[in-house]
C-alpha cells in the first residue's frame, strides 16, 4: 500500500493501470475511518484491480468552523487500518494541494439541496460538489463506493455524475451499525459517554416508527417529536419523510412507493444522522 500527498504522485502511479484499462475502484473519506468505511474499501477491493482511498478533511463543506476544527484526524490510524483490506492506494493530501487557489464554482442541485441537510447546512453540498468533482477529475475511477448513511448526500452525487457527464458508476452501500444500533460514524468518537449511551436511542425510534401503521407523515412527525422530547441527552433537529426518487417531504405514505424516515440529532455538541427506509 503506497500513501500519497501530492496529485502528481497519485496521477504517476494511476496512469499505469489507465494504460492497461484495468478498473479503478475509489473510496472517499475524511478519515477518522471505522467499519462503516473499510465495508466500502472491501466492496472496492472485491469489484476491482485497484482502490484508492482518499483521507481528507474537506474545508468548504463545513458551515460551522468548529465542527471542522473538531473533526478527527489520524491518518496514521487510518493506514493501518486500511492495509489488511487490500487498499492500495492512500490519496492524503494538504488543503493548499486541493486548494492552491479559492474554488468559486457553484453548483445548482435543485431540489434535492434544499431540504434536510441543504436547509439546516447552508453551503454544504455545494462543498461536496467542489470536493467530489477535483476527486473525480483526479482520481478518474471506474466504480465509487458511498455509504447509504449519508442518504442526500448520495443523490446530491448522482446528479453530479449525471450533470457533469462522469463516467463513474456511483455504488451505494448499506449503512453499518454498532451492536447497539447506532450508525457508524466519525464523529460517534467525540461523543461523551452519556451521550454515546444514548444515541442508539436514535436508531431505536426510527425502528418503532416502522413498526406503527402511520399514513400521514403528520402523524409519524408528531410521534418522533413526542419521543426525542422525553429523552434529556438528545436534541431533535429534523425529522422528514421523503420521496427515494426526488427527496422531496411527502404528506402520505403510499403502500406501493419507497420512502425513507431521515433525522439528524445533537447529542450535545456533535451532530448525528440516520435513515431508515419505509414500505422496504
């Protein structure tokens, strides 16, 4: 396994296997990597010749600057985890390699942005379009591999795909949970131990919520709310039922559609997310 800094670098050694059209597999990250992440780098690894991971805090995703200042990093943590699951390749990069200048470009996601994590994160998937088109334009892969977890954000790059005309197929992968219940995340290491006992209680509502007979997403609203109310360690942020196809709220659940329950939770000062899919 080669780590890498420099797009340079990585460009050398990829343009070995473009010559020989052999398939490149990419996993994005930001580091801070659990079992959620090396699912996908084993899914890569399985499904083709070589996988690069990049580890990467991408500054212009973030809105609040704390929350960038307090995300985890530990690239060397990183590595050796991902060298028993075949990765081949680690893209580290600084800031100043992927932003030698400032990126003005400006995406329009349509409706797709302006709900659930659009609303509440001004700014955000505009920096996942700046962050995930120079990896793509990099990188150049065959198959990327994004986890189900961050539900919008998995949209918000099929339409970049589809608008820019990449010719990468976007590889969607079930959300992995800890024993309890609660979604994988990096930011589940900076919760205290009063609030990591609590958060499977976010999993756990989502889970009741399928359980119930509820039409109107009025009702199952009413429902989520009653229960976060009641619980002292966790904060209700959102909570919308969406349309798979368009993301957009729905008002009913039909019997013959998909739709899927999406909350985002604080658990004292870090910020949790989830989904899970109704009428399965």
């Amino acid at each position: 396994m080669k780590i890498l800094k420099t797009i340079s670098e990585l460009r050398s050694e990829l343009n070995r296997y473009n010559q020989k059209n052999l398939r490149i597999g990419f996993v994005p990250t930001m580091g801070a990597l659990h079992e959620g992440h090396l699912s996908l780098v084993k899914q890569s690894v399985s499904e083709n010749f070589v996988t690069v991971v990049s580890v990467f805090v991408n500054p212009t995703q973030f809105n609040d600057k704390k929350d960038l200042e307090r995300y985890p990093r530990d690239l060397e943590k990183d590595c050796k985890l991902l060298k028993p699951v075949g990765c081949n390749l680690v893209f580290a990069p600084s800031v100043d390699e992927m932003y030698p200048e400032p990126d003005t470009r400006r995406f329009d996601f349509g409706e797709l942005e302006t709900v659930m994590e659009g609303a509440h994160r001004p700014g955000h998937f505009n920096g996942v379009g700046q962050i995930v088109s120079k990896l793509f334009d990099i990188v150049q892969p065959n198959r990327a591999y994004f986890g189900l977890k961050d539900f919008q954000q998995l949209a918000i790059i099929r339409k970049l795909v589809k608008d820019y005309h990449y010719p990468v197929e976007i590889v969607p992968c079930a959300i992995v949970r800890e024993s309890d219940g609660l979604a994988m995340s990096s930011r589940n290491m900076l919760l205290t131990e009063e609030h990591r006992n609590a958060a499977p209680f976010i999993y756990h509502t989502l889970n009741k919520l399928q359980e119930l007979t509820i039409n109107s997403t009025t009702a199952a609203k009413e429902f989520i709310r009653k229960q976060f109310a009641e619980n002292k360690f966790l904060d209700l942020e959102y909570f919308e039922i969406v349309d798979d196809e368009n993301l957009q709220p729905v008002d009913f659940i039909e019997k013959n559609r998909t739709y899927s329950a999406c909350i985002a939770v604080f658990a004292g000062k870090i910020r949790l997310i989830d989904n899970v899919q109704l009428n399965s």
